[in-house]
C-alpha cells in the first residue's frame, strides 16, 4: 500500500474497495412510532458495535400537504473520501452568535464511501419500519468515541447535568472524571465538554452583555435582595445588596 507523506496505513489488510463486514441491526419487524426511534435503536446497537448511522435524505409524500415517508440512512463513513481534506469546498461560515464569537465548522472527514444503506419507511398504520438496501460496511468497527453522532447523544442525555457543572465552573477533566465515575462506557471527549460549555454560555449570553446575563441570573441564585444603577455611558453596573 503506497504511503503518502509520512502517513501509514494501519490498515493494510482492510482494502475499503474489497472489505465487507456485517454489524448487528434491530429485527426488521421491530415497528418505530418516529423515524428518530428508529435511529436511536439502530445507533444502540451501533455504539455496542462499532458503527453509527446519520440521516443520508428523506423523502416526502405527494400532494397538498406533504408528510415524510421515507428517510434514507448512512453510515458515518458513508459519502465521498477526501483525497484532498485542504482542496474541500468551504463550508458557509455562519452568521456571528450573540458573543460576537464567530463558529466556523472545520472540514473533517472520516468518509470512505461504506455502501451501507438502510431506510426508515411510513406504513399504513402510521409506525415505520426498517428496510435494507444493503447491510454491508467496508470497515472494522471502531469506538464509540470516534463516532460523532454518539457523542452528540451523550450530550443530549446529560445536557442537565453538564450545565450544572459549567455553572460551577468545574474544570473539563474533572468533569470527565465525573462522568467517568458515573458511567464507564462515556465517550465524551475533552473538546465535546468545552465546546458544549461555549455553546451554553452563547445561549446564555443570548444578545444580552455578560453584565446584564448576570443581573438575570442573580435574583434566582439564591437569597439576593440588591438595587443597582445602572451607567450605560460608562457600561458599569453599582450594585447594593
Ligand atoms: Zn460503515
């Protein structure tokens, strides 16, 4: 196998061209009341296996008013390669958040064109179901920890809990022994935690300066009983408790 630039190849025996596996799905008669239960069954299994599945595109019904009846799934390592990450379109930088701070996502990719392919379909009875084009990967498994979508779902589960620790300002590997303690199989990484811990300071922040997020947080953080002036010319705040 041709190395490039000082890259080696782990994985000389795996040729993504000729490689097949099968990983573990739910029954196919399993019927799902959204196509979100549907992922999240399927990504149960993917986190004990090795695999993860994102929506691919979703398809809706004709008429006056549209309903989705299908949405087609892929692996995470479905898609095109990148034989050239730097030559890869930009993607949109989005518009500034209320901090000022700019969130531009960087362009990484794991693809490697894996044929899995499985839908989620709208029966009759208005439950979907699982239907497989092809149940195929050409990869190995790997940790749940390199699984984007994996990661996300930890975050939503424990989003709570994560926000009281950041308003304790609990440094990020103490959270992560936190969370390790509680749950060995975490596979939230140092950069999941800091960045959850920006995006909830943005949503706090939330157009408002941190001087007036503060004086919306304080009367519902315990016993404070303050009047403050407020000098908008020179932007400070006096306060008197
Ligand atoms: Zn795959």
């Amino acid at each position: 196998m041709p190395e490039v630039a000082g890259i080696v190849s782990e994985d000389t025996d795996e040729d993504p061209a000729t490689f097949r596996i099968t990983l573990p799905l739910p029954p196919l008669d399993r019927r799902y009341n959204t196509p979100e239960e549907g992922i999240e069954a399927i990504n149960q299994l993917g986190f004990n296996n090795g695999f993860a599945v994102v929506k691919r595109r979703s398809k809706k019904t004709k008429g006056q008013v549209p309903r989705l009846k299908k949405v087609q799934l892929q692996c995470d390592r479905g898609g095109q390669a990148l034989e050239h990450p730097k030559e890869a379109p930009e993607q949109p930088e989005q518009a500034p958040v209320a901090s000022g701070r700019s969130k531009k996502r960087k362009t990484h990719s794991l693809a490697i064109d894996c044929p899995f392919d499985i839908s989620l379909r709208l029966q009759d009875d208005e439950k979907w179901i699982l239907t497989i084009t092809s149940d195929k990967h050409n990869h190995k498994p790997s940790p749940a920890t390199t699984h984007v979508a994996h990661r996300k779902h930890e975050l939503a589960q424990k989003r709570e809990q994560l926000q009281n620790w950041f308003k304790q300002n609990l440094p990020t590997r103490q959270i992560l022994r936190l969370l390790r303690a509680e749950d060995k199989r975490t596979c939230l990484l140092p950069k999941d935690i800091n960045n959850a811990r920006m995006r909830m300071n943005d949503e706090f922040l939330a157009g408002q300066t941190p001087i007036q997020a503060l004086l919306m947080e304080l009367p519902t953080d315990g016993e404070w009983r303050f009047r403050y002036t407020i000098h908008f010319y020179y932007d400070t705040v006096h306060f008197y408790c």
